[in-house]
C-alpha cells in the first residue's frame, strides 16, 4: 500500500487509492506463519504444494534486481575475489497476494558439466540445481530449504513490460538470432557475452519463495567453520588440521547444543549436491541456538556427477558426529526399495521443467550416500556407537509460542 501510494503521487494522481487487501489464506503468508522451530514447512504441507503451484501460475506483476546485484551497481571489494554480477544474474519477481520469489534464469544445459579446470567461486548457478535441492532437502527429512519450482517465463511480458527500474529496461536486446535478451548492469564483466536469453521470449528458471521480511522475522548470517579459501592459493586451517573439530567445539556456539549436529546436517546435504560455495549459514534468531540451519542459495550444486569432492565431509570425518534421525533417513534412503536417486527421480517429475537432473546426476546420489555411510561407519569404529550417534528422536515438541508471528 505504501508503495502504491508514493507511485501514485510520484504521477500527481489525489484519488484516494483503494487499499490492498491481504488474503489470510495467501500461500505465501500461510508459508510464512507455517514455520517453526523444527523447520520451514511442517512434512506433507499443503500449503507448500499451493506456494508451488501458485508460482508456476501467478502472473508477474514486477520485476527488479536482487539487493546484493543492487550493491554491486555502487560498490566492489577488489580485495577479494568477487562473483561477477553479469555471470550470475538474479531477479526479484513479485506476484499478486504480495507473493514474492528469486527467478534465477537458465545458464548452463543439464547434460553439461562444470570444467575441471573451474574454482568453484566462478563456476555457474544452475537454475535446475536450486530446483532439486529443495527437492532432496525435503526427502531428506530436514525442511530448511524454500519452496523451489521451475517455470519458463516469457521475458518479455514477465519482467522487461512489468519493471520500473531504469537500469534493467536498458540491458534488453535482442540477439542476431532474434531472441530477446539481457544481463546484469554491473562495474565490471557485464556484457552481451553473459546475456540469458529466451528462445525468442520464453526462458527456463527456478523461483525460490522469498522468506518473511527481516523486520517480521530477524536472521543472522554466520560464517562456516569449515569455510574455504576464495582465493586462488591458499588454504584454510582446517584443510591442514585433522584435529581442527577439536578447536570448533571449544568455540561458542559449537561447545554446546545441537549447532555443531546441524553443520554436519548441512554438510551432508552439501556433499550430495556437490556444493563447495557454502561460506555463510543463517538462521532465524528467533529460535536461539539450537535454530536450524537455513540452507539458502544451492545454485553451485550438481555441476559435476562424475566427481564426490569428499572434503565437503569434513564436518562429519572430523568431528564424527550425526544425528540418529539423519543416520536414520539415509540408511533407509540406501535400501533398495527406498533408493535415493529413485525417490529424487519420482519427486522431480512433479515440477514443470521435468527431467531437473540428468540421469548421471541421479546415480551419483546414491555413490555420494554410499561415501557417508561409509564415513559414519570408520566413525563408530574408531569412537563407537554412543559417542558418534547423537539421540535427537525424543526432543519435545515446539510450543506455540515459537512459531513466526506476522501481523497485518
């Protein structure tokens, strides 16, 4: 209502503008008041099937870049390594019920396969990767993914027709092949060469729900212990140090609580998508500590089925530490009637952009989970049962009163 009230005074308009209304029954809100100490949609959620469908469907009302794009329009930190902005373009599309979600465009084939000769803070996002992370984070039980769908968007009419930014109309252009295209306007590697495409107007991408605003719901972003070098020498302690859990437990919040259990949580999730971009963790600071760990931006995931960077384990072969309830799951999802890769290939199907993975993609999950279990094992060998396998299956079930309370 605010912003529709500055647009209509920004045109000299003093009608009185009728207010927007807020449905309670919105996917989106019903998605935001669903989450909960124990994750970010309770299992066999309605509502997340409804988000789902309501973002393949929903017409695109506006479009805009993301924030961080926005911060790279003002600033660069050369000190560092950065990601190139034109490489990794990201919108902001927005849909009626005040719906909003992250449209990450198609920029690399499913059947191609990230070089060897790539770091991996240049490789690209893969739009297909963030669909089936959510897909495999809900299989794996552990619901700290958004709600992630494919859908083919017609550039044209859904986001160049719909934005009011200046600077996103001007990067449109149509190529010699008579397609419409644009990319980021950024300092610097913001060319034609890293455009997206349609094919003319339609193009590939994955929607991500967008959490609740940070006002309603704050979080803290957190640097990985087991954070990399994004340099291209060098290398972090604990790539060097077998025994470097023993100084993480010292830390606080690792010396205590269940913290530590949900970064081998993330890095498991981590080693069977292949991600090694995983520099920063959130959380919502309402649930204290023992919060779960948000597993957000997965686009770096299932770029190469024919390698398992095993040092993305490091939290579990270091620490030799799992929850029973993730023990649990993944020794179901390696029995031959629950595979892994079947479950993924049965859940897939249900999004538009059907096949998300290639079939090589597919089998490398159950080699990655194989790899765990096997890691777990030399674990309970080493320590035994009782130290490696933490009992979280009689935890009390949250109180009401933890539950993201938004107003209207």
């Amino acid at each position: 209502s605010r912003r529709h009230k500055l647009y209509r005074e920004e045109l000299n308009l003093t009608s009185p503008a009728a207010p927007l209304p807020l449905r309670p029954e919105a996917s989106w809100l019903q998605f935001h008041l669903g989450i909960s100490r124990d994750g970010l949609y309770p299992r066999s959620s309605p509502t997340v099937n409804r988000l789902l469908r309501d973002m393949q469907d929903f017409t695109t009302i506006s479009a805009d870049y993301s924030q961080d794009e926005k911060a790279l329009l003002g600033a660069c930190d050369c000190s560092q390594i950065v990601k190139p902005s034109g490489v990794h373009l990201k919108l902001v599309l927005r849909f009626q019920d005040f719906g909003k979600a992250m449209f990450k465009p198609m920029r690399q084939k499913r059947e191609e396969e990230t070089p060897e000769d790539f770091f991996y803070f240049v490789d690209f996002q893969r739009h297909n990767a963030e669909i089936a992370a959510f897909h495999l984070d809900r299989i794996l039980d552990f619901r700290r993914v958004p709600p992630t769908v494919g859908r083919l968007i017609n550039v044209t009419k859904e986001i160049l027709e719909v934005t009011k930014n200046e600077i996103l109309q001007s990067v449109f252009f149509v190529s010699p092949a008579s397609n419409v295209c644009f990319f980021a306007k950024c300092p610097y590697m913001c060319k034609t060469e890293y455009a997206v495409c349609g094919n003319p107007h339609l193009l590939e991408g994955s929607l991500s729900a967008f959490l609740p605003s940070l006002n309603l719901a704050p979080r803290l972003s957190i640097p990985n212990p087991w954070i990399r070098s994004y340099s291209f020498d060098g290398k972090e302690e604990w790539e060097v140090n077998p025994l470097y859990c023993n100084t993480v437990r010292e830390i606080y919040p690792y010396s205590n609580g269940n913290r530590l259990l949900n970064i081998v949580d993330m890095a498991i999730f981590d080693f069977l998508i292949g991600n090694m971009d995983r520099h920063h963790y959130e959380m919502f600071t309402k649930f204290g500590d023992d919060g779960f760990l948000l597993h957000l931006d997965n686009a770096r995931g299932f770029g190469r089925h024919s390698h398992d960077e095993t040092s993305i384990l490091a939290p579990l072969s270091q620490c030799c530490i799992i929850k029973r309830t993730t023990l649990l799951r993944l020794q179901l999802l390696a029995e031959p009637e629950y595979r892994l890769s079947d479950v993924m290939r049965e859940s897939l199907l249900q999004d538009r952009l059907a096949p998300v993975l290639t079939e090589p993609h597919l089998l490398a999950l159950d080699r990655r989970l194989q790899l765990i279990l096997k890691a777990v094992r030399k674990c309970i060998d080493t320590y035994g049962e009782a130290t490696v396998v933490a009992n979280d299956t009689t935890q009390p079930e949250a109180p009401a009163s933890d539950r993201v309370k938004l107003t209207t």
